[in-house]
C-alpha cells in the first residue's frame, strides 16, 4: 500500500507529519489523507500524482516507483 509504504518511510526517518508539511509545503491533512490512501482531497489525478511526488521525495523513497505503484493500482 502506497500509503503505508510512505508513512513508513517518513516514521523511519523520524519525520512527523508536520515535518513533512515544512518540507513539501502541502497541508497535513493532505499528506494524512494520502497515507490513509484517501485520494480525494488532493483534487484530482495530477494532483494526486504531484504530491506523491513531493512526499516520496521527503521521506527518501523513489518517487518514480511510488508514482508507477499508484498508477498500476497496487496502492
């Protein structure tokens, strides 16, 4: 799962969610929307896609392979 995967990263890295928002500029609700694989706050696919993205990035996962994962469906 996606979101798992980037929560676990970021708990890893020792990151909270509101590290994460400094980092990426995004809302904690939308990243804790993301990582409960809530999809619809983020207002569309190339949003969805973006702030994948930017998260990935932050927690020091692919964020290529995170992109590929939810586009395939495997979240």
């Amino acid at each position: 799962m996606i979101g798992q995967r980037l929560a676990d990263a970021r708990r890893l890295r020792g990151m909270s969610v509101d590290d994460v928002a400094a980092v990426t500029n995004l809302r904690p609700i939308i990243i804790e929307a993301l990582e409960t694989e809530d999809f619809g706050l983020s207002g569309g696919d190339a949003y969805v896609i973006g702030h994948l993205r930017m998260i990935a990035t932050a927690v020091g996962e692919d964020p290529d392979d995170v992109i590929e994962t939810y586009r395939s469906g495997s979240r």
